[in-house]
C-alpha cells in the first residue's frame, strides 16, 4: 500500500475492510499468563488448604490464600506493563478486564457475606470463576477455554453436595480442568 | 461496471479505507500500529490521517510515552456512521 490509489474496485475494497479487520484482532494468547498464574495459585492454595483442614489441627487453614496477594500484586503490574507496551486497545481485552476485575468485587462480597452463607464461599467462588472463564472463552472464541469454564457448573453443585472440607478438593480438580488445561492448550495454539 | 460517485471520496481510497478498517474494530490504535498494519509510509498515512480527522472521522491525539510523542488514533461515531454508509452502499453495487 504504499502508493495511495483513488480508484478502487467494490471487490478492492471489499479486501481491505475484511483483511484489516482480520488483522486488529488482539493478541489472545497474552491471556494465558493470568489462567497460569491464578490457577497454581489455586491449586496450590485448594490443596494446602484441603491438606490442612483435613489433617492438620490448624484452626485457620483458609489463610494459605494470603499467598494470593503478591498474585495480585504480579497480575497489576503485568497487565500495567502489557497495557503501556500495547500499541493498541481492543474492545475484547477491555471487556476481559471489566469480566474479571467484576469477579474481583464478586468473590470480595461473598468472602465478606461469609457467615450469611454458612460459610459456602469455594463453591460460590468457583461459580463467579467459571462464569467468568466461560465468558472470556466466548470473547476470545477459544472453545477450550468455554468448555473449562462450563466445567465449574458441574463442579460447584458437586462441591455444594459434598462435605464442606472437600470444597477445597473439588476447587483443584476444577482448577486444573477450567484454567490449567485451557491455558496451555491457548499458550500453545497459533490464533 | 457501476460508477462509485454515490461512495464517500473520504473512504474510497486504499488508505483511508484501511485505516478507517483497522480503526472500526478496535478501541484506539497507535499511529505507529496503523503504519505497520497498513505497510503505509509515514509520511503518506500523517496526511491521509489528517484528511479523516479534519472531516471528524477519526479524533487524534497525541501525548508522549516517556520521551517519545505518541500519537493515538480512535474512530468517532461521525466515521462510524459513514462507515456503515460505505459498507452498505458497497453492498448495494455488489448485488448489481
């Protein structure tokens, strides 16, 4: 294109517009990282919490979660340097972030309504995770990433159904189902 | 063959048409992502830029990231519609 020419065929035209749609398509598999990052930050946390509810005598197993500060604190700086290194904004990527930073306010709410809900916080968190999962999936249109995140409405009722103590349990399964598999699959495919 | 005197001289012309292209899919685009995008020259896409901007198609702005002036580009609802125009007027002489 580097000659400006005035006179375009309907079919030239038609080329262009669909070529360079085609091509502001953003770059998907950046989100990889955050399905990396928070799922073994889950698994990790599900598991110790599991391990030390059910075996141990320690009275406040739910605190290995704190190890999802500095998670949080990774996830901003990240996505601050992605967004500044980024030389263009796409809807997608901003409707991803709204989706999340929403769970954010979501799982704050139920871990703070907590004593309401009879303490049935991993499931309710696993249910915002996996809507969250699932749209994202649809936004990136990367079936594995759907599927994963559908997987947690078959998790949640499970870990509902269940002892509370397995909670943490099911949450790891899910985890590696609807963030971990998904995620090296994206990390791995050429969009 | 149809002529094209009913499409908008604005968006009838390689260039343009692909800027206003890149532009209509995303949020804002940085001047130096449309010239890779487009394989415009510089100097071609400053002026085709500014010719959309000046009929109000695209808002420009520009800033500095760090030292470096940055110019960020973003269609308005102004070249949104005249988009949807041309597509569809294109539309209309396809099925000719």
């Amino acid at each position: 294109m580097k000659q400006e020419k005035e006179h375009l065929t309907s079919e030239e035209s038609l080329e262009i517009i669909t070529r360079m749609i085609k091509t502001a398509q953003g770059n998907v598999k950046a989100g990889a990282f955050y399905f990396l990052l928070w799922g073994w930050i889950s698994v990790i946390a599900s598991l110790a919490h599991f391990y030390l509810d059910m075996y141990t005598d320690y009275p406040a197993p739910y605190m290995v979660w704190l190890i999802g500060i500095p998670g949080w604190i990774v996830t901003m700086l990240y996505s601050y340097k992605k967004a500044s290194a980024a030389r263009v904004k796409t809807y997608s990527d901003n409707l991803i972030m709204w989706t999340w930073i929403g769970f954010g306010f979501s799982i704050l709410v139920v871990i703070f309504a907590g004593q309401h809900i009879n303490f049935q916080i991993t499931p309710l968190i696993m249910l915002f995770a996996g809507l969250c999962t699932f749209i994202t999936g649809l936004i990136i249109r990367f079936k594995p990433l759907i599927i994963g995140g559908s997987s947690f409405w078959i998790f949640t009722p499970i870990a509902f159904y269940l002892p509370m103590v397995y909670s943490p349990l099911i949450m790891a399964v899910a985890i590696v189902f609807g963030y971990l598999i998904p995620a090296y699959i994206l990390k791995k495919h050429n969009l | 063959m149809a002529d094209f005197k009913d499409l908008d001289p604005l968006l009838h012309s390689q260039l343009r048409l692909a800027v206003m292209s890149l532009l209509v899919s995303v949020k804002s685009a940085e001047f130096v992502y449309i010239k890779e995008k487009t394989n415009a020259t510089a100097g071609n896409l400053s002026v085709q830029i500014d010719k959309l901007s000046t009929a109000g198609y695209i808002e420009v702005e520009k800033s500095f990231k760090g030292k470096k002036p940055l110019t960020t580009c973003k269609i308005t609802k102004k070249g949104l519609q005249a988009f949807e125009e041309y597509v569809n007027a294109l539309q209309q002489y396809i099925r000719k």
